[in-house]
C-alpha cells in the first residue's frame, strides 16, 4: 500500500492507502517528498548525511479533527523543506490524544534540503477533496482519479489536493 499522484484542473492531488493510521501519514509525508523530488536527486538521497529529530504537529483549526492533523502534518513538511532546510527522508509516526486534542509525534531523519533538487513546489495544502477514512474489512473506496485503484480495507484511506 503506498500514495498515488493524480492532476485535477489546476493542480495536483495525493490518494493515500496504508494497514494503520500511523503508516497513513508516513505515507503520505513520502508521498509529498516524492512528489516534489527531482528523478537525479531521489537516486543520490542516501549519499547525504542524516540528521534526526523529533517533530511535534498539531492542527491549530480543529484540534480534535484527524483530516485537520493530516492537513497540519502535510504542511509541516513542506514549511520544514523551504523555510528550516530539512528534507523528510524517514519518519515514525504515532498520533496520541491528549486534553489538547489530537498530535502527530514523528522520529524523523532528514537532509540538508539545499542538496536535494525539486521539479515542482508545492504552495499551499489544501482542503480541496480532503477525505480520510477508516476503512472497515471488506468495504471498498473507489476513486474517480484515473491511475488510482481500488482500496479493501481493512486500513486507512485519504485524499488531499496540493496548490501548485
């Protein structure tokens, strides 16, 4: 199970399918760096040195709402890559609730983002087509993007549309 890309009008959009909801937005943060990633440079971004840290993300809008955390993870990496310089190269994921609400706790390695060389920036996450879902055992979720196949669960299941 993985990420798929698929164009809509003016922009581009991400299908995310994943066993566990953890590995949904490990997925999707992949799926995003994958995106932006030049061909040349995703075969040389082991040869960089890895840093590691610990990223903490919480949706400021809708504290309680997983779709707004997946928004505010999507966002964070991409603030992270332009604005700090780290380049997402792997990450564990665990979402825990608290009186605050819902947070993403993410071990992640990085790289210096000035090596890593980019085909297309991404300027803003949107809402447009955000969808996550549960997926139950046996119930299936179709999208209407061509190249994306069809999703069984049990697992988890999103969408969400970049501005490009």
């Amino acid at each position: 199970m993985s990420f798929w890309l698929f164009p809509t009008t003016a922009d581009a959009g991400m299908t995310v399918m994943a066993p566990n909801r953890a590995a949904l937005f490990q997925e999707a943060a992949y799926g995003v760096q994958a995106y932006l990633i030049s061909e040349r440079s995703a075969k040389d971004l082991n040869q960089h040195v890895r840093h590691n840290g610990e990223w903490r993300v919480r949706s400021e809008h809708q504290p309680n709402d997983l779709a707004f955390l997946y928004l505010a993870w999507l966002d964070e990496i991409v603030y992270r890559s332009v604005v700090h310089g780290q380049w997402l190269v792997e990450s564990h994921v665990i979402v825990k609730e608290d009186e605050h609400g819902l947070e993403l706790v993410a071990q992640v390695s990085w790289v210096d983002a000035d090596q890593v060389e980019r085909e297309i920036e991404i300027k803003a996450v949107t809402t447009h087509e955000l969808s996550i879902q549960h997926v139950e055992a046996g119930c299936a979720v179709t999208s209407r993007h061509d190249g994306v196949p069809e999703f069984v669960g049990p697992g988890w299941y999103a969408q969400v549309v970049f501005d490009i």
